[in-house]
C-alpha cells in the first residue's frame, strides 16, 4: 500500500468534511440572513441547487489544495480524518435539526 | 421520479449499513466492502439527484402547500427542511468512503484502527439515513392528512 494512495483517499475524505460544514453553515446563515438565501437563489435559480453546488466545489477545492500540500499520507492521520469526517457529519446532522426545531417550536 | 428518489435513497442506506457489517466483522471481505460502498455512493447520488428534480419542479408548488394548510404544518418547516439540507452532504460522505475503500482497501482491511474508523463513519451515514428516510415518512403522512 503505498502512501500515495493512502493520500488520495484522505484527499477526498477532508474535502467531504469542509463540504459538510459548508453546507451546514449556508442553511442556518441562510434561514438567519436572508439576503444570502436569494443570493443563491438568483445565481442558482433556487436555494438548494446553490448549496448544493457550492458544497460540491468546496469539496473538489478542498481536496485538490489537499492533494498540494506536502505531507505524506498514513494510515493513523487517514483513520483520524475519517473518524472527523464522522463527528463533523452527525454534528452538523443534530445543528440542522436542532435549527430547524428551535426556529419552529422555540423561537419567541 | 418521487420513488426513484425513495427507492435510490433506501439502497443507499443499505449500502452504508451493510458495509458497516462487513467491517464489523474479524475477518471482513474487501470486495463485499468496496461494493457496497460502490453501490451506496452510486444510489445516494442517483436519490440526490431524482430528489432535487422533484423538491425544484415540483415540491414547492404542488406540495408544500397541502402540507402548510394540513394538521401539521411543522412537518415542513421542520422535517423537510432539515431533511433537504441534510440530505446535501450524503454524496460527499459516501464518495469519500467509498474513495477509501478504493484507494486504501487493503490497509483498511489489515489495519484495525482504520478498519474501524471506516465503520464508524459507514455507521454515522446510516443513522443519519435513516433519520433522513423517516423524515420523508412524516412529510408523506402530512401529506395524506
């Protein structure tokens, strides 16, 4: 296995990740500031072709700027962004819920 | 194109679940892993895409209406919309697994602690399918009523 490979596969994994937090801090900025909503929405035609879209760069970027840096893939720092990747997922899951609950029942 | 997006979804969760077995497993098989993942990466964009299409054309005008006026407005307002955003981050998760098991395949079988930090993830993916999947359970029932 060489370290190369190892490498790639990290690329993507901290790509996904940055992906993640960007599209989660566009839906709640989104709902919280809603000129940045019809930003999307102009540019896009809809919000969440937007996010989605910017989700999708960001990951490409992400992991390109990845794949740049001079650091050498291994096996222990692949399994640490993995299990980040992990967390960040079922964090940024309950912020959005949470959100979206709070804005519906919470909210004064 | 609303059960291509409900069936695509439901193997996608599948994948992740099953590949989180076959992880969790002493001896785990790379092919079945790889598969898997293969199959959850390809279904989760294949339900994020016939979703999009429905939510964008569709969605908006037809149902979010039914649902405001219905007994429960609060399943758009918080299971759809949640549902929605969310659902946008799956892709990235199942390419990125899927992109380990490609790439790093035979580490992750031979190594344990990225075997088991795959299967955590895989494990992650499913939960949060299956909360995405009962949401759009709750929408159809508000729907109905």
């Amino acid at each position: 296995m060489t370290n190369l490979n190892i490498k790639k596969a990290q690329n993507l994994v901290v790509g996904a990740s940055a992906a993640v937090l960007v599209v989660t801090a566009l839906t709640i900025v989104g709902e919280l500031a809603p000129p940045l909503k019809d930003f999307l929405k102009a540019t896009f035609s809809h919000h969440w072709i937007g996010k989605g879209a910017v989700g999708a760069l960001v990951f490409v970027v992400v992991a390109a700027v990845d794949a740049i840096i001079p650091v050498e893939g291994n096996s222990d720092s692949l399994a640490l962004d993995i299990y980040i990747l992990a967390w960040v997922t079922l964090a940024s899951f309950l912020a959005i819920y949470g959100f979206f609950i709070f804005e519906t029942f919470a909210k004064p | 194109m609303l059960t291509a997006h409900v069936l695509a979804g439901l193997v996608g969760v599948a994948g992740f679940y099953a590949a989180w077995l076959y992880l969790s497993k002493k001896e785990s098989s790379l092919p079945a892993v790889r598969a898997w993942l293969a199959a959850a990466a390809a279904a989760i964009i294949g339900s994020w895409l016939t979703g999009g299409y429905y939510y964008v054309l569709y969605y908006g005008g037809a149902v979010k209406p039914v649902i405001k006026k219905s007994a429960f407005p609060w399943a758009h307002t918080v299971f759809t919309e949640a549902k929605e955003h969310v659902f946008l981050f799956l892709p990235f998760i199942a390419l990125a697994l899927f992109a380990v098991s490609f790439f790093a395949g035979p580490e992750m079988i031979k190594n344990e602690k990225l075997k088991r930090a795959v299967g955590f993830a895989a494990f992650a993916a499913t939960l949060v399918g299956v909360a995405v999947t009962l949401s759009g359970v709750i929408m159809s029932g508000a729907v109905r009523k």
